[in-house]
C-alpha cells in the first residue's frame, strides 16, 4: 500500500520556517497551478532590489538560490515529494534572476513571465534530463535555474529584434 504525499496546508505553512519560503509564503498553496503563483511572488521580490546594482541583485539573487537549496530540501522530504508543486522557491528566485536582465517595462515583464512559465512547464533539453535525474533541493532549484537561462535569451533576442527591425 503506497501513502499518498502530504499536501501542503496553511497548518503546515507555518510549522516551519523553511516551508513558508518553500511555499512562497503561501503561494504555492494554490490549489491549481502554484508555479504561476509562486513566479508571481518573485515581481513584488524583485522590487525590493532593482534600485540596487546589477551584481548586487546577482549577490542577492545567488544568496536567494543557495538558501532555496536547504528550503525545497526540507520542504520535500517533509511531504514526501522532492518536487511537489507545492514547492515554488525556485520559481521566485528564477523570475527574481530574468527580471534582473529584463527592461522595467510592463510589456517586457509580461514577455519575461510568460516565457519563462512555457520553459518551466516544457521543460527542453537539457532541462528535462536534469529534472529526472536531480531530486534534491538543488535539483529543484537547477531546473528552474535552466528554464530561466533560456527566457533570459529569448527575452534579450527579442530586445535585439525589435531595436533592429522596429517598425
């Protein structure tokens, strides 16, 4: 007989410290879709330092990933699920990384999201590969890391169009 995995409640949001930041402070409480939830946690995140320089929001940034490490660790292993949906730390951080490299316009940030959801949902190589064999807190945080290496490229491909090809 196989045990279901636990899913996350507000009672288990605040048990303890690294299930709240594991959750997105709540976000990935959603009942449907918690990685769109928690992606949009990491714009009002992201505010908080983009007066700062850009290797300080990388500082900062990188700080954020290496504690999301221990978060969606502990988070996992306390639901029984590496990767349960739940868990959108990584999601937060990885949105927090594109913004830093995305214009402060409104239509790039909606761009930047939606680009960077399509390639945290397909998952394309290599991202997928490293999913499946990853399971850990850094295997959750990596693939994310990935999908948003590739909305940083898309999103400055398409600044490169439209300052060449505008109309």
């Amino acid at each position: 007989m196989t045990t279901l995995p636990k899913q996350p409640n507000l009672q288990f949001l605040i048990q303890h410290p690294a299930h709240f930041f594991g959750l997105g402070f709540g976000s990935g409480l959603a009942k449907k879709a918690p990685g769109t939830f928690g992606t949009l946690v990491g714009f009002p995140l992201f505010l908080l330092i983009t007066t700062l320089s850009i290797p300080t929001q990388l500082s900062i940034i990188s700080l954020l990933f290496l504690i999301g490490i221990y978060f969606c660790d502990a988070t996992g292993k306390h639901l029984g699920v590496a990767d349960h949906g739940g868990i959108v730390w990584d999601e937060i951080v990885a949105m927090m990384l594109v913004l830093t490299f995305t214009p402060e316009q409104w239509q790039w940030w909606l761009a930047a999201f939606l680009l960077f959801r399509l390639f945290d949902i397909w998952k394309p190589y290599p991202i997928k590969q490293f999913d499946a064999k990853l399971k850990n807190g850094f295997g959750v945080m990596f693939d994310d890391l990935l999908a948003a290496i590739y909305a940083i490229i898309c999103v400055k491909g398409l600044q490169w169009l439209t300052t060449n090809y505008a109309l």
